[in-house]
C-alpha cells in the first residue's frame, strides 16, 4: 500500500525540518487523521468498511469529524502547542495503537 509508504516519509519528514527549523524558532508538525466520512471521501473504495474497521478496533470505539481534525490543527498552531515541534498528533480515536488486522480478518467480518 503506497499509502504507508507516504505516511512514514511525511513523519519522518516532520522530524528532520523540526531539527532543521528549530533553531530559527520554526515548529514542524503534522496531523495524522484516521477516516472521515465527507463528500470527497466518499470516492475512495470502501469508506464504509474502513469506517466500520475503526469503529470496532479503536480505544473510543468512534470515527472522527472534521470538526475534531481541525480543532487539533488549531491546537498545533496555537500558543498552546509553543513547546511541541517534531510531532505528528494522531487524531483516530486511538486506532494507531491498536493496529489494523491482516487484510483477510478485515473481510472475514462481513
């Protein structure tokens, strides 16, 4: 899946700017967001069972709104986050820690 790929190099990425910017007082972070059910979301294949998926493993046992995304994109680039740089803030009801199952459990479930 490419999209791992992308994902890993966009953390990593975070990390070496903040290293890099920090010292002109530049903070680097990124916002990591699990499934969110929009418009525009709906052209990719299997929103729902992703949807579902995250639903059943995450700690919250819920998906996400746009509303929360944003909400922590303005907590980064507020006073508040002045501390934190070289972060990529999750925000997925905790279904990074969890884990996604092998493809075939995932599928298995319908």
């Amino acid at each position: 899946n490419v999209m791992g790929i992308c994902k890993s190099a966009l953390e990593s990425a975070v990390g070496y700017l903040a290293h890099e910017l920090g010292p002109q007082g530049i903070r680097v972070n990124a916002l990591s967001a699990g499934p969110v059910k929009t418009l525009s979301a709906s052209a990719v294949g299997e929103l729902d069972q992703m949807l579902k998926l995250y639903t059943a493993m995450s700690p919250m046992r819920r998906n996400i709104t746009p509303e929360e995304v944003g909400k922590s994109g303005m907590y980064l680039l507020s006073d508040l986050a002045s501390g934190v740089t070289g972060e990529t803030l999750h925000v997925d009801s905790g279904f990074h820690i969890m884990g996604a199952p092998p493809h075939d459990a995932a599928s298995a479930d319908e």
